[in-house]
C-alpha cells in the first residue's frame, strides 16, 4: 500500500489554536533566512571536486549512523545496510541494503531522523509518496537519477540550500588541501573550517601515534618536546585560521580541565609523548590540553567548543570489526562544575575568551550549564547536540536553560551533521521548534510579540554569527581566489 | 458531604480540543485489547485456591505499600492500617482501618493511586459516591458484601478483566507448586511464573542463607560449590519454563556487571557460598551472576530482566519492626554505560539474548537508555517503573526515550504489581497516557494518524508479546492439564 | 521607541482555552490571599529603621545578584552597575548604572527576573511603559520621587503587600537587636527570625573565626568546648525563638550528615576548634552538626531547613575582588539517599522532628525526594530553590514530585529573597503556576474542581503555616511591647 508524503506546514508547531497561530507568524520571518552552519562533519572533498554523489544507499544510508544504528538495535547487520568495516566497502548491493532500508522504516517513528528524511525526500528530492517497502525501487532509481544530474552535485545544493557558511572539522595532523581547492576553484561558497585535535591531544585516540608523526610534518616542529608541541599547535591554528576557521573544537570523554605549573604540564608531556602513561595520566593531559587550549585563544581570539561526555566505541564487538563512528557512542554522566573550574580559575575572566559548552547529560542544564553561562562572561551555552539535537530535546533545552540563561546566552543551532542533504531539514527544524517554544512564551504572556520576533531571529540568524565571530573584524572572511 | 464517584471517558487526555479528539480515537480502538501482564507480583495462591478474599483492608490496603506509605508519611501508624510486622497481622480492627485511610484519602490527590483506586472502586465495585470519612462504612460493607460472591473471586475477576496472561514471580528457591495446582486444576486462565534468583544471588539479602538451603533442596544440587550452583539454577530455569517462564528477573542494587575468568568467578564463589566476603565482594558477585544468567539466556532463550538502582529497607526502625517491602525503598543514582559493559563485551551481539532494562533514575532514559537500546540488538527498555509507573512519569518515558530509541526498542506496558484489582486499571492508564502522546504528535503532523493507530496497538498489545516471547515456538503455552 | 508595560491578568496560565479558564477560576479565590513568607533574606534593619530607600540602583540593581550575574555573563562590569566589592560601594553615579541596566534589560527576556521587575515597576510603582534605554532615566527619577514618600517606607510597603509574617535570617553570632527594636516600636508587622548557624558550623567558612567569637559572646559559653559549643547553640535557639523563630537553616555545600559516637564527636569538634582540621574532617563535622541539630529540633521543635548543593563562589577571581554572594554559586549534583540515612538512622521515626529539604539538583526531584518525602513522616519538600524559583522550574516540581509524594508533603511557597520589593511578585508567580498546574489536572479529569479549589489555598497560605508551625501554640507570636 502506498501513503502520501506531504510535509505539513504547521508541522512542529503546538496543536493549541492560539499559540501555533503566534509559532506561525514568527516562523514566516525566519523560514527563509540563510543557513549559517557554524559546526559540523561535512567532508569538504564534495565541495572541492564538485563530483555526483552515486546513489542513495552511498549518499544518505551507509555513511549515517543515526540511520545504521537503529536498524543495528534491531538485528539487522550493518553489511546488509552496506556500511563500510575495517576492511572496506561491503559486497552489498546498494539497491539491496535500501529495500532493507525501506522495509524498516516505521522503526523511525517518533525520530528525527524520520523528520529529517521526510523534508529531505519532499524538498530535495520532490517525492510524494511515501518510504516504504513498496516504493524502495522507485525511491533509489529516482534518487540516483537526480544525483546524476548537475543540479545535485554538492555545489549546486549548497547554493540551492541557501547556506551562507559551512563549517567543517579537521584534524591538527590533517592537511586543508580541499579547503585550499575550493578557495582555488574560484566558486565563492564560504566553507570554512575548524580546528580539532583530538587525535593528538589524547593518547588514548587509536590513532594518536600516526597522528603525531603527521602533526609534526605539517607543523615542521619537534612535537615530541612540549615548546615544539605547543608551537606545533600554534603554527596549525594560524593555518585554519587562513582557512577561515574561527573556532576550535575539543571532543572529550570528559569536561575535564587542569591548571599545572609549567614544570609539572612539560614532565607529564614527556611522559605521554614516551608512551609511559596510564589512563589517568591521559586523562590529566586532556585536561591540561583544555587550559593550554585556552591560553591560546586568548592569544589568536579563537572560540573554543567542548563537545564533552561521549563513550566513544561501547561496543567491543562492533568496534573490533567496523573501526570508531559506528553508532556505538554513548553518553554519559558529565560533571561541569568542578571540571572546568581550573581552566576559568585561571581564564574565567579574560574578555578575549569564549568557550560554547556542549553536553549530552542533561540534567546539567538547570543544574550546571545555565547557571554558568548565565555568570561567566566566557562561557555559552551551545545547543542541544546529537541525540537530543531533536523536537523534545531542543525543548527541553530551552525550558531548562532559559529562566537562568536567558536567549542570549545561547549561540543559535547548529547542525552537527555529516549528512550534507538534510541541513535544510534540520536547520528547518532548529527554527520551528524555537517558535513553538517563543509562541508559548507570548501566549502565556512572559513575552510580547514583538520580543519574540527578535529572539526568532536571533535565534536563527544573529546569535551564531557573534558567537563564532564570524562578522569579527578580527577574521576577515576568506576570499576565493578568482 | 458525600461527592460523586464518575470516570470521566476523557481523562488522562489532553485538554487541547483537536489533540483530544485524536486520543479518543487512537484509545477507542485499543482500550479493549487483551491485557497481557509480564511482569508483577500477583500471588499465584490466589488463583491456585480461587479462594475468596475478605475484606477491603485485607484486599486493598494492608498489602499496598503504595498506599500506606503515604499516610505513614503523615503520621499514621503502620500497626493502625492494619499492615504486617515482623510478628504477622496486628489486632487492628479491619473497619478501623479502612475509616482511618478513607479519611486520609485526599492525601492521593494528584498521585497514580488516586487514579487506580477510584477505577476500582468505579469499575470492579460499581461506586458511584466517591470515598471519604462520609463513605468509609458503606464502602467498607459494599466490597465485603461483594467479596463474598462467586463473582469477586480471583478466576473470575480474571476472565472478567480480559487478562490474556498473568506472570507471577517466584524465587529460585521457591516451589512452584500454585503454579501446578492451577494448571491441575483444569481452570484455563494462562498463568506463568518468572524466575527471579536475587535472594540466591545477593549475599546480603536477609534470607541468603535460608534461600540457599531451599535451593540446594530443590535443585538436588551442590549450591555451595560453584559447578553445582550454576547446574542448580541451570535446573531451576528449566522447571520454571515447564511452569509457563519465558523470562527471568533480576533485582541488583545497581545493574553493574562482571566478566570474571572462570577461575576468578570460582574463587569469589567460594567466598561467597563460605560467608567470608566483603560489601564489594557482595556486589563484584552479583554483577558476575548478570552475565552468567545471560550466559545461560544465550543456551536456553529466556529474556532477562534488570530492575536496577532500588536502595532498599531506607527505614532502619521500620526494617526492623516490619520486615522487607514496607514503602521504604528508595531509588538511587544508578549508571547504566559502565556497569553494562562487561556483560556486553562478552555477549553484546548474541542474536539470542533480550535484556529489558528498567530504571528508577529517570535522568538515565535520554542519556543512558535509549541510546543503549537504540543501539544493542540484545537491550530493549522497560515501560517506566514504581515510582514512575504514574501518567507524568509515562509521558516523560516516551518524552525522553522515543527520539533515540523508537517505539519498537520498548516492550509494553508492566504492571509490576501485588494489587490484582489494580491490574486493569494500570493497564487503562498507560493506554491512555500512551495514546495521549501519540496523539500529540499526530497534532504536531510528526507521525500520520494511521501510523500512530499502528503503534497504539503495538504498544498496548503487540510488543509485550514478542519482547517476552510469549509467541514464540521455542516456548509453547503450558497447557492446562483438563 | 517607547513599548507600554502592561501585566496580562491572565499571564503564566495555560494558552488552551478550556485549562485557562479553570486556572483563572482558582486563581481568582487565592490572588488575595495574605503573604506568608517563611524563608528569606530581607534586612530586619529596614523594618526597625523604617528609613527610606534612596534611589533604584541601590534598592533594586545593587543587592540583587539575578539581575547582575546576568549583565556580568554578557560582559559588564560589577563597577559600572554599583555593586560593592570588598572596599565597598564604587563610586559609579547610580544613575549612570541605571542606565546601564536598563539598556540590557532585553538580556532578561524569558528570565523569572523579569516578570518579577515588570511586577514591580507596573504594581509598586505604577510604570505603564516598558524599561528600556530609552525610558531609564524617567525610571530613575519617578522611583526616587516615589522613594521619597512616606508611601514607600519599608513598613507602609509591608502592610500594602498584604504580609501576614515575614521571616529573615540571622546568623548564631550576629545579635537580634534589630528585631528587639521592631517589636518595641509598637509596629505591628510580624517579623521573625530564623536560627542559620553555618558560620559558626562550616569551619571552610571565610567568617568562621570571627563568628566563633562573637557565638562565644553572645552566648557566654565556652564555644570552645564540645559541650560549651552546644549549649551556646543551644542558648541561641532559645534566643531566636524569642524572636519569633521557629525554624533552623543550615545551608551546606552537600546533604551529608553523620552519626557519631559521642566521643568521636568530641575529638573531631576539638580538631575543628583548634584549627587542625582537614577538607574531609570540615565535611564530616558539617554532616554531624545536621544531627546534632536535628537533636536539638526533638527537644525544642524548631523546623529544620536544609538548602544543599550549591558551590559557593566558583568564579576566583570575583570572590577575591567582591566577597561572596555575588551570583557566582553554581549548584551541584547533590545525592540525598545516602546523606540523610545517618541522620534519619537515629532520627527518622521521631515525631516531634520535621525537616524541609530544598534542593538545587531537579534530577534528585522525581528519584530521591519525593520518595523520601512520600514516605518519612519527619521530612517534607520545600519549593523549587534559587534558580528554580520559575514557572517552568515551579512546573517541573509539581510534576516531578506530586506523583510520588502528593501536595500535603510539600511547603507552600518561599520567596527566599533580599529583594523585599519582588516579594508579592514573586508569591503571585508561585500562585498562577500552581493554579496553572491544577487546572492541568482539572482538564485531565484527573482531579475534580472542588479539590483543586482546595489545594489552591493550600499551597498558598495553609500548608505554609502548618509546616512551619506558624499556628502551633508551641510556639506563640511574638507580641509587638506596645
């Protein structure tokens, strides 16, 4: 049986005649703005080569473990769905891992991940049926052949998106050749991007040695002594920054931070770049990377993210066949208050510092976050991120951050994702539930409206442009080179 | 004054005209459905003897630490209810009793109680007056009056309520003899036991030592050595599938988990079985017996259940006046990503193991939770429990695991209770409650209303049966013996 | 642009048509109701004085760390806002800091500060346009005016804000003279105390040598002697309770509590005493001095107030400049399950004791204190604390806790506030939720009207009184010497 897909306009927004009347009228102000991305996991290698995607399994199901991970809960192997493992792309057919795909497609109700695809399937692809068993076929012909067509390559739906920046991660031991590309090629989409390094921060990361030999390439210092370390970092930040990044990204297993002398932070360095560790020593080094990390923005002005509290790889099993990303991360409890206290004992106060702070435990909201946002000048709140990056997780966001934080403390949405088609939907998203959640506001009379049509842009627009500096005199926007 | 007693067919709905209107539909057709219990302390006695209760003290009050509880945080006494010490009944007049709590009924406001007694005395006795120090008497001589009848006794109200199936609990080292009587009986009500080990399991369980004699008895195996204990529970499994089981049941004060060598294992065993161990040797057993019951899950299919996270006996003076189970346990903090690990390291990806995971620290279920289930083929979540078995606490449930987890990662409704009456009106809330927020997203244009129909059903009826296999061919229904 | 400043009469109450008109129903029969204000920090010297308060910076922006935490967070100086630091009042012109306020005032949007402020400007001063940069300075001025009337004396505001009893808090060391003057003014205003002995418990207490000696003589006992320690708080109950007093407050950074042998009591107040003492003993002797007091509260049946959790000046740099209470406390994850069970161990079963246990911690709300409070008769809930003294936190507490622990468990309301102004601000915030949330549960047919009608007054005046004895004859009101 075939069922219509048919996004509603009101979707998302209260079922309450008065307050979804108000949601709507912010929502038509704010529908149509840019898309700022300020953080995300897009490969910048589309935007450099310009070239087709192939077909939907490769473009929109193996690389989305939001996706593979719910089918994964419920027997389905991930070489069925065709997702790479340690050893490569699996012999699967795409158009079979689809209809698996397809014929699983209730689990996602109640998802946003189902939102997502749905306004990706509407709006991207025009479709007017439904996913189902049914209309797998017709859905993967039809979606590879749009994907051969130029309208669909990557650049043309950034244009088509309306995304006036894009942000991607890279790695300190990775260079920014398709950065570099793009810039070169002369097209003017502003992608830019952000400055990562995790892989040489913590010794615990699978690929920390390799990184370190790459880190040292590429920085043409002795990473290996603690000056040249930190030099090394130093050097690799000026080079995202002519890359466009305003910003650095930090994703621990904890929010961790340390406040050593220099004697004490070089002995630990020597012990971690000797491989004479233990778990607590690189906990400690992570900790004191943060501080270091601090110190340094307060230098060269750039935001830092802390993305904290993931346990990365839970699944033994999983992660010995298929490698890291595999949907097998899981959040934990994550303490804010006490671990961040050394670095804002020592920084807490300097003006040129800003560090959004992310968390996946939510019970930090009322409790941690909103009431350090809502003191300290260098920190922000970021949004609701990964699992809770949804309807009710962003609402509960706001109904837990805002009595004590206010709006303008937040920094806008960001999308988080490395599935570069559903952008719009999310950003779409982002946008209909902070209008949900403003139109409450009004209808209960906590705000007026016209209050509310500024937050709505703020919100959506304003907030994230101040937070990550990107109308900061101090970064001057990358130019193409045509 | 005397107040009327009427169920409105409304309640539990929202108030929201258009969202309502979608409740009452989803509910139409579901709220007649079957009721399939998995999960509860009914007393297998009851339907073994079919014998007829008393009176409303003996039936609703004095085993209900729901509700005694409550008026003992106001100052009534425990002995004045009529409730048990360790001496057995107090010389309470039953009709005291029931005046005393019937004038403290207004205590229940807003509580789940409240909701399930007045379906009760509406539904199972057919009041119309509400209850109060006014009605106490006519309510006290109209449920005696009642109870005397052939009507009122437990197989009737049994066939009269729709359960489809009843599953009591009984220790490893508790007959199964009601459970004979019952199928003997030629009655065919399908009533099965569950297996529930703890108090062979936890060394500081009050009985351990008494419980493990009675083991060994009826096992005919050699508890107190470490091949005969498992061969022991291996047996015990076994009789309690021929007695209807599909699942076991595990009450640990935290849900931590062991993966010993069996060396290791054999050692803290023999610590255990010769009373010399510590707290943490305590614990460091019952988290190793959780994989060693899922070990023996992977052989003989039976679904694990984890009721984790309970600090039980709280009250030092009522401990030890009145024994176990007397309203004062309180739930704890409880981790769930750590402590499950080294059972799922070991059998993370058995096709044939299913653990339902129940929790008392709602701030698990967004962060925890479902992003466990929404990954693990072998976790699937229990309904929210005790003290969140309540409308709020069913919402928030549903709010905080259905964007990670889906529906189809959950299992039902439990009832979990010892109050039989109760059963079909626990039931008719979570139906409620649980159409209720489909409803809202229907409202909300997040699901279509044919989909939210589907899942009405897989919520009240589907998903119990298949979570706890009770289709399942490897576990055929136990035939009465008529 | 000049925006009117008008308060909706229907404001915080649902949107839904059907639920607002039964809030507004119930609001109705409580909006009048006196104040009781059972717990806060309002200057007695005011009432004694009756002096005029001179200009809004110094009565309204200066004292009131939630308005300048949030104008610190976004970058503005304490300086420029007036709020003293450790060598007193800057010399900032008040009406330069005014100015600075109000042309951040957007920053309080969707903020409690805010509907209390728009309460009191529209209410207490009669303003019908909105603050704003542009109408500062008329602000200013008419509240000087207003100010300077005999009108706005701190007493003439008392009997206008209908307060039936308000209580403040003093230390164990500071005198009560204020309070003596106040009574022997012939005022009839009914002003408390509260008996808050931390500085002379908390040896981390940056006071706590100087208010040993003053405990030392104003009690005449030996405080430096474990028994001459607990007469003096003994004597200074006795003290407060002349005072009108008849509750405690003990404000520790956990809920910890312990239940020493006397001797070991002994010997760690003599470590304590002379100086020698570690972190881990001043948390031990913390948690004792619970117990103790809770000893105490048997004999003399004061309530016992525990506001736990927070981490008191987190920001260095700010405590170093400005001292404490300057909006840089930040909560914590707080556990009550096992902290209060030594306590609770010697005390729980007491009738005579009563504890009101406030927490900053929501997650603790749903797991731990409504079913300690649901089942203790010695413990109740006090409201959402500090930061979560909001509609959305105030909502949070009624669904988290009402399930499990019923109305009758908790408190009413407390202001908990310096800002004598917001004070009916703030109670009638209190008012609209709850009625707010009542209605819910009206709408729900989960709760007939004439109860909710009945829990109104309830949580707004008589609950209030009950738990904080206000009527028992134990403890009779302190007459006015006239």
């Amino acid at each position: 049986m075939t069922r219509p897909l048919k996004l509603n306009e009101d979707r998302l927004f209260p079922a309450d005649a008065r307050t979804r009347d108000i949601a709507r009228a912010l929502y038509r102000e704010v529908a149509a703005l840019p898309i700022i991305s300020p953080h995300g996991h897009t490969d910048p290698a589309w935007f450099a080569s310009d070239a087709p995607w192939t077909n939907a399994t490769e473009l929109l199901l193996a690389p989305d473990h939001y996706l593979y991970r719910m089918l994964y809960s419920q027997g389905v192997t991930l070489d069925a769905l065709g997702v790479p493992d340690r050893n490569g792309v699996p012999a699967t057919d795409p158009r079979e891992a689809w209809r698996l795909f397809s014929a699983h497609y209730h689990l996602f109700r109640g998802t946003p991940s189902r939102i997502w695809l749905d306004h990706v399937f509407a709006e991207v692809f025009g479709f007017d049926t439904a996913l189902s068993a049914d209309t797998a076929d017709a859905y993967f012909d039809a979606i590879g052949a749009a994907l051969a067509t130029p309208a669909f390559r990557p650049r043309a739906l950034f244009d088509r998106f309306g995304i006036e920046l894009l942000a991607t991660t890279e790695g300190a031991h990775e260079p920014l050749d398709h950065h570099a590309a793009i810039r070169a090629s002369g097209w003017r989409g502003r992608i830019v991007t952000t400055y990562r390094p995790d892989a040489v921060v913590d010794p615990e990361h699978h690929d920390f040695a390799v990184a370190m030999a790459r880190f040292a390439e590429l920085s043409g210092e002795d990473v290996y002594d603690w000056r040249g370390y930190l030099a090394a970092h130093r050097k690799r930040r000026a080079d995202f920054r002519a890359a466009g990044a305003t910003a650095t990204d930090h994703g621990h297993p904890t929010a961790a931070t340390a406040n050593l002398s220099a004697g004490e932070a070089e002995r630990l360095f020597r012990q971690i770049a000797t491989g004479n560790w233990t778990p607590a020593d690189a906990e400690l080094f992570r900790a004191q990377m943060l501080t270091e990390f601090a110190a340094m923005s307060v230098e060269d002005g750039m935001v830092m993210q802390i993305h904290a509290g993931s346990c990365r790889n839970h699944n033994r099993v999983l992660f010995e066949s298929h490698g890291r990303d595999k949907g097998a991360d899981i959040p934990t409890r994550t303490d804010y208050v006490h671990a961040l206290k050394p670095l804002l004992d020592r920084f807490g106060t300097e003006t040129r510092l800003s560090i959004i702070l992310f968390t996946l435990d939510e019970s930090t909201y009322a409790r941690e976050l909103a009431p350090l946002a809502g003191h300290y000048p260098c920190l922000k709140l970021g949004p609701s991120w990964w699992f809770h990056d949804s309807p009710e997780g962003m609402r509960r966001f706001r109904e837990m951050t805002t009595e004590t934080a206010g709006f303008y403390n937040t920094v806008g949405f960001n999308d988080d994702t490395r599935a570069f088609l559903s952008i719009p939907a999310r950003h779409d998203v982002a946008r209909r539930v902070d209008c949900a959640f403003l139109a409450r506001l009004v209808a209960e009379h906590r705000l007026a409206e016209w209050e509310a049509a500024e937050l709505a842009q703020e919100l959506a627009y304003g907030l994230v442009k101040k937070a990550y500096k990107l109308d900061d005199p101090e970064f001057p926007p990358v130019a193409a080179a045509a």
